[in-house]
C-alpha cells in the first residue's frame, strides 16, 4: 500500500544532512530498542554520502549500537571490490570504517571480482537469496522489513539503479536484478527492486541541489513510476522526501511543507 510522502526541505545541503543523520540515528535507536536490532538501506552518490559523513561528525552517534545493526545497500556499480567508486567503498570511508559495525552484517552487494566473476544477473540472484535468508516470518516476503531505506534521486528521476523505461522499473516479481546499460557510468550496475524497495517500514528521498529540482517536482506530481522511478518508491509506514532549498524550488506550492528548517 502506498503512503502519502511527507516533505522536509531544509535551508540548505549541509543542513539536511545534518537533520537527516540525527533523524536516522533517532530511528535506529527507536528500532533496537523495541526490536533488539535494527535494519537500514543506504544509499551513495552526493547525498547518501553527505548524510553519512554528518553521521560520523555526530556526537549522538554513539548511542547507536553498531553492533546490532543491519546494513544493506539499495544499488551498487559492478566494478571491482574497493573500487573508488563503489557505493561500499565511499561508505567505508565516510563512516564504516569509524564505527564497531559487526562486519557480519554489513551486506555489501557483490563485486565484478568477487564469486560470480562478471556475471551480474548471478551477483544479483545472489543477493536476492541474502535478503530472503535475512527475512523472517513477520517480514511476510523474500525481504526483510527495513526500518529504513534511503534513496538518492537522479536529475533523471531515477532511485537506486532504476532509471526511466529501462527493464529494471518494470521488475514485479525479483527483488535484486542485474543492469545493463545504464544511461550514467558504469553501465552495469546491481539493484533492488521496486517491490523490495516497499518492503521498507520507511522509505527516505534525498534530493538536493538545483539539479534536483525537476526531479522533485515530476515525480511529486503525480508521474508513473515506468517513467519517473522515484515516484514508485514509498514505505510501508512512511515515505519521506528530505529536500534542500534548491531541490524544492520547483515544488507547486500546494506540496510545499507548511513548518520547514
């Protein structure tokens, strides 16, 4: 079921960063604490790194325990491990590596070089079956219920590896597929599926910068998710679309929030 997206648009990139990195770190502590552990989808690119480097300069960090936390990622380029532009690698470096994660469960999406070599729809179903062995009983579903699951959105709309009209957009059925020819650098790239994607108990939206701002507004508006991918991405409890200035400017005032920082 689909929930309504709620808007929160920001002064500016740094401040949303920083807001998004205390809000995160408020909702896993809120999910240890009545579940035990808790499970986040992380996303890379400009945003998804710029709220984990705010993560890591966070005083607050600290009352998450790393120990008990799941994470998965939403998308991955298919290049070779610790390959610099890994969403992994820029991860490790922004805050991973600064934190006593359980490397059990750190889930990285596999590498060009890893077990499936470069078969990219294996590395996918691979990954498919971790989300399954990872999802119990109450999930309902071959995936588990992310507490949270964060998105970057593309000048282009697209979300994870999912870009307008490719075959991946389309997927009802898989949960992780292979993507060949992808419109932006590397062409091959490893994805979550929309249906895994709301699974998600909350689904987050980043988006900032002037570049950002069409994308916003299109997939706001009310666009198919065949060709504006991002609007095909909601939460099962929740949908939050975390905005700068810039990235809201396009925005119909009828969406804009009334109370924004």
């Amino acid at each position: 079921m689909s929930t309504a997206p709620q808007l929160v648009v920001h002064r500016d990139k740094e401040l949303m960063a920083q807001a998004a990195a205390a809000r995160l770190i408020t909702r896993i502590v809120d999910a240890q604490a009545s579940r035990g552990s808790a499970s986040v989808v992380l996303t890379g690119g400009r945003n998804g790194n710029g709220l984990l480097a705010a993560l890591a300069a966070a005083p607050a960090r600290d009352a998450v325990d790393w120990s008990r936390l799941d994470l998965w990622w939403g998308d991955e380029r298919f290049l070779p491990e610790g390959d610099p532009d890994r969403n992994v690698t820029q991860a490790r470096e922004a805050l991973l590596d600064a934190v006593p994660l359980d490397p059990k469960r750190v889930h990285a999406m596999p590498a060009s070089d890893g077990p499936h070599g470069d078969d990219v729809e294996a590395a996918a179903a691979a990954y498919a079956e971790e989300l399954a062995a990872a999802a119990g009983p109450e999930n309902h579903g071959p995936v588990p219920a992310f507490d949270v699951l964060m998105l970057g959105v593309g000048p282009d709309t697209h979300v994870a590896s999912l870009f307008p009209e490719l075959p991946a957009v389309r997927e009802t059925d898989r949960t992780v597929v292979g993507v060949h020819g992808a419109p932006k650098p590397p062409p091959t790239r490893v994805t979550l599926t929309l249906p895994a994607i709301r699974a998600a108990r909350e689904v987050w939206l980043l988006a900032a910068g002037e570049d950002k701002a069409r994308a916003a507004a299109i997939a706001l508006s009310g666009a198919g998710e065949i060709q504006a991918p991002a609007a095909g991405a909601y939460g099962r409890s929740r949908t939050l679309w975390l905005l700068d200035a810039a990235a809201a400017s396009q925005l119909p005032r009828s969406l804009y929030p009334p109370a924004s920082a």
